[in-house]
DNA sequence: TTTATTGTTGAGTT
DNA sequence: AAACTCAACAATAA
C-alpha cells in the first residue's frame, strides 16, 4: 500500500527514467481512471513532454510543458512501469502513455482505485479537493512542533486516526501509524489531548525520522509495491509492529496484538502501549 | 461463502 | 459552523 515514502520512491523512478520525454499517443483501456473528460485528456496531453515530476503527500504531479499538472494517486495498489512501445499492457494496465523514443508509460492497478486527473498547474488545490486540504509534509522543516502540539490539543479524537487524517499530516498510512505508535510507546486510542507535550514531541521526532529512512529504504513492499524499475522496496524487513501479531515484541518479549481501531486493522505491544 | 484489506471522498451526524 | 464518523469504492486472498 503506498504511503508516502513509496510515492516518494515512484516519483524518484519517474523522475530519472520519464523526465524530458515526450508523449506521442495515449491509451486508456480503463477509462474510469481519468477524473474527468477521458477525449479531453488524451488530447490535451499529446505531444506534451514530462518537464518534471513533483509529489505532495500521497499525491504525484506530473508536470507538463503545457502548464498542466497530471495529478495520479495510486491509492491501493497502482504502479507505474517503464517499457518497450510494443510491449503488451498487463492484465490492469489503465492507462498507456506512448512516448518518442520508443518506449511507454504503463500505469497498472489491480484493485482500479487509482485515479489521474488533469488541472491547470497552480490550481491543484482547487482542482483536487484532497489535495487543497492536506496537512504539512511529515519532515523537519515543514511539521512544527508548536503546530503539533496545537491540533493535539484542540482536538478529542483517538491519536490513530487522527495520525491517519491527511488533512492534519500529509502522508502517512496504516503502516507508518502503527510504527511511530509502537516507537513512542503511545497506544492508539489515545485521546490527541490525553498525551503530554513531551509525547507529542517524541511521536513528532519518529515521525520524521521513520519517514526519513522508509524513503532511504525506497519503502515498504508488503502486497504488491513496486517502484518504476520493478523493484520492492528493502523497509518491510524493518518493520516493528505492522504485521507482527503474535511475534514477540522487539522491546520486551511480549507478544503483539491485533485489534481494530477506526475499522483499520492496527497492531501494538499490550504492555509498552498503554492507553493515556 | 464470507470476511479482511487499503486511502480518500462524500454523505450524514454531532 | 466546524469537527467528526462511517459506508462506499474494487479486487483479491484466505
């Protein structure tokens, strides 16, 4: 399931292998993939060139030399591959991107909810409502911890989806919730105005710092996550909690639960995770 | 056959 | 009004 160090990881792919090309024909043989007009968007963006590709949480933005922006959200399970133009699109390929020099941009998702939309650059707020709403990037330099502490403490809902609620932190999924969570010992369904400050702050510092290395790891392949180049990511190896039930927990031996919170399957350590 | 799974949205509720 | 909750979406595996 993407988060946002494997959108991090397609956008780094997309950026070395598709930047500068130049799109000579598209195909849709999903056509419930493009958020609007599907006739409008093959002819908008043909003969376009990628110029650049950006992400902003869990959405990629593909910049194009028309000043329109491509916004994918790969949702579940979408991928992106690079390919020979004659090569034969795969079961759930949705969208074929042919390019000038002779190879293709195949957008695959075998649970189809992935959507593109094409917007005027500049107006991917507007355009995308998802989008205009999302809260800061989960680095340093964006999530204050005066921010942090501030929608902690005004709002009274479980800290978990409160973690998972884009609008207050952009990026962050069911996976990295469960890890921060085990890390900072915080159990999740805590009340966001039941935690210290001194919680907030260490829940904040894993944050940006599990973020940090899941995007140095190119991410977490736990289904079907693969980047531009075919290749899973190296951090399920890593992980702590997700996916750990009943194995002992790596701080002190107890073994991990799993119950639901919010209609989300979520996994912490019964003893270290105590609910505030 | 039923259930669990995942992120976002939009409808409905407090 | 704003904050919040929850079903729906699609496909698959167990």
């Amino acid at each position: 399931m993407p988060e946002l160090p494997e959108v991090e990881t397609v956008r780094a792919g997309l950026s070395a292998l598709v930047q500068g090309a130049t799109i000579q024909g598209v195909t849709v043989p999903y056509p419930k993939v493009i958020t609007g007009d599907v006739e409008q968007f093959k002819a908008q963006v043909l003969g376009c060139t990628f110029e650049r590709f950006d992400r902003r949480g869990k959405y990629l933005l593909f910049r194009l030399s028309n000043h329109h922006t491509i916004v994918s959200h790969l949702r579940m399970e979408g991928q992106y591959s690079v390919e020979p133009i004659e090569a034969t699109p795969h079961k759930h390929t949705e969208i074929i991107f042919k390019l000038t020099d002779d190879r293709a941009l195949m957008y695959n998702d075998t649970r189809r909810f992935g959507r593109l939309q094409l917007v005027e650059t500049g107006q991917e707020g507007q355009a995308v409502d998802g989008l205009g709403k999302l809260g800061p990037e989960p680095t340093a330099a964006y999530l204050k911890l005066d921010y942090m502490v501030k929608i902690f403490q005004k709002s009274h809902r479980m800290v978990k989806p409160f973690l998972l609620d884009q609008s207050k932190i952009a990026g962050l999924g069911n996976i990295y919730t469960d890890e921060v969570l085990w890390q900072s010992k915080i159990h999740p369904e805590s009340l966001t105005d039941h935690l210290s400050q001194e919680q907030i702050a260490e829940l904040r510092t894993n944050i940006i710092a599990e973020i940090k290395r899941a995007i140095a790891e190119h991410g977490t392949t736990v289904h079907s996550f693969s980047n531009v180049f075919g290749k899973v990511g190296e951090f399920q190896n890593k992980l702590e909690a997700y996916g750990r039930v009943g194995e002992p927990c790596h701080r002190c031996g107890t073994p991990m639960i799993k119950f639901k919170v919010a209609q989300r399957g979520t996994t912490i350590c019964p003893v270290c995770q105590i609910k505030q």
